[in-house]
C-alpha cells in the first residue's frame, strides 16, 4: 500500500511510470485471481485503491489544485524535520 505523501513527492513522469506498473501488476494479479493462484484476494483491493490514488494526484496536478514538489522543497521538509 502506497502512502499518499510519497506519491505527492514524485514527479509527474514518475506517477505517470508508477500508474503503468500498478496497471500491470493489477492484470497479474487478476489473471492469478482467475487461475485460482492468488492466496489474498484482498491484494486487489490493494492495488486497485493505489491506482485511485495515483490518479487523483495526477488529475490535481492538471487541475492545478495541487503542484509537483520541487527538489529544492523536500530537502528543506527533511532538514526542518531534523
């Protein structure tokens, strides 16, 4: 499970990259689901809930609600918590 504030601090080309493999390993798991292979259905639920996730801080950014954290950002988050 993908903590939203990690998602919030990767790029734009990132999420869209993490969007693709979360897809892919939703199509596995499906298939696996099928085949009677998978031990946890509620891996599912899972991957489906981050690829919400994924998608909604992508539409934010196109919306503008929310702005991609530059560099120089988090390391001044990371020196404050300090």
């Amino acid at each position: 499970m993908m903590k939203a504030k990690l998602l919030f601090e990767m790029s734009t080309d990132e999420l869209k990259n993490k969007l693709e493999s979360l897809k892919q390993e939703l199509f596995n798991l499906r298939f696996k689901h099928a085949v009677g292979q998978l031990e946890n259905a509620n891996q599912l639920a899972i991957c489906k809930k981050d690829i919400a996730r994924v998608n909604t801080i992508l539409r934010q950014r196109e919306l503008g609600i929310s702005q991609e954290v530059a560099p120089e950002k988090k390391s001044r988050a990371k020196k404050a918590a300090k």
